[in-house]
C-alpha cells in the first residue's frame, strides 16, 4: 500500500542547480528512506535518516526529516545529467518492519 | 560483487500461458520480495518470505505464487498472465537486522501478447 506522497510529481532543472524533493507520510515510522530508480532499472538505495535524526548528509544528497510534520525532504546539491531519474521515498514503520511503504516518486529530469 | 540477479531481464508471454521469473541473491538476506511496477507507478509488494515464512500481500491476485527453494533463491509464477499483468518484476532482499534496507535486482520487464 502506499502511503507517501511526493511533491513535485516531475522536476526539470539545468546541470548545476541544486534539485529539491519533498515526501510526506502519514504513520509512525522507524525510519524514512530515498531510492533512485534509472528508467527501466531497479531501484538503488540512497539515504535513510531514523525517526530520531533531523537531518542527514551523503555526498550531494541531504536529507532533512520532521516527525512533527511527517514529512522529508531529498536535496540534491550541483545536479549532474547522471542523476536524471526517479526519485522515491519509503517508510519502515514502528510496527512491521519488514515492509517498506512507498512514495508515488518524483521524475527528476536534469538538462545538460 | 555481492547481488541480486534477476532472469530473464526480458520476458514475453502469450495471454494465459504460464510464466515463471527468477530472482537470486549472494548477499545471504533472509528477507525477499516480490514488487510488480507500472510505468511511472511505484512499486507494488506482491508478497515477501521472511526465511522460509511466506507473507502475501491481502490484495495480491491468486493468479500469482511464488516459490523460495532455499536462501538464494526465489520465484515468481504467474499461473495465467492477463494483458494487465505487463509490468516490471522486480526483487529484492534485506537483512531484518539492517532496519530495512533493500537491495533491488535490475528488474524483469514482462510482456503479455
């Protein structure tokens, strides 16, 4: 089932802008996750921030949570035309964590 | 390199013909899953085994099993593929222990003719 909304459903920016992703969830969570997803390939784990850390660096990637809010944001920091893809996020929730409840994604189409 | 293979990449099938997917694993997870994906849709949990404890998802059609003969492997059985059974298969694993990471194959693109 899922869960997650994402905001914007697609995202067009030029190589070097800093690209922004929002996720939204409405259960408790364990934790919160982001994939990327290269068109026709599997998903790729990027990130995942726990229920108790507000904000988290990996490379270009930050990632901030606000369990207030129930929501996460992905930044992607100096966009390269490689990172054009899918982004998702997913959730690991307090109850069962063998499932992930996932986001309906964000197409992020960086232009050279 | 440990990793989660998935064969064929590539199937088509004819409406009603059975049809089997192949998923194996050389990371040792004792979690597996089965997704299908819709072009631009995320992906759907079919059902998932954790070890040999096999856990179907409520609104997964009957129309699909699947089989895990041992850690490394698992399989998808599609008993009698529909035309909206056309998806991207896809697999993975994790470790219980790892609060849900998941490691994906590349995917198996399903057409049903």
């Amino acid at each position: 089932s899922q869960q997650g909304e994402e905001d914007p459903q697609a995202l067009s920016i030029q190589e070097g802008e800093n690209a922004t992703m929002n996720c939204s969830y409405k259960t408790s969570i364990n934790n919160l996750q982001w994939y990327r997803q290269n068109s026709g390939r599997g998903l790729v784990h990027l990130i995942l921030i726990r229920s108790n850390e507000r904000e988290k660096h990996s490379g270009r990637l930050r990632v901030t949570l606000d369990t207030s809010k129930k929501s996460s944001s992905l930044l992607i920091t100096a966009s390269r035309a490689a990172d054009t893809a899918s982004y998702f996020c997913a959730t690991s929730g307090a109850g069962n964590n063998r499932k992930l409840i996932w986001g309906l994604g964000t197409s992020l189409a960086v232009n050279p | 390199d440990a990793m989660v293979i998935q064969n064929p990449r590539y199937q088509v099938t004819q409406f009603g013909k059975p049809v089997t997917l192949s998923c194996s694993q050389t990371l040792n997870h004792n979690v597996m899953y089965w997704y299908q994906q819709k072009s631009s849709q995320a992906p759907k949990l079919l059902f998932h085994y954790y070890d040999k404890d096999f856990n179907n998802e409520a609104d997964t059609p009957d129309n699909f099993q699947s089989r895990r003969p041992n850690t490394s492997f698992c399989f998808l059985d599609i008993r009698s593929p529909g035309l909206g059974d056309a998806a991207m298969y896809l697999c993975a694993t994790s470790r219980i222990d790892r609060e849900n990471e998941q490691y994906f194959g590349p995917g198996t693109r399903l057409t049903v003719t």
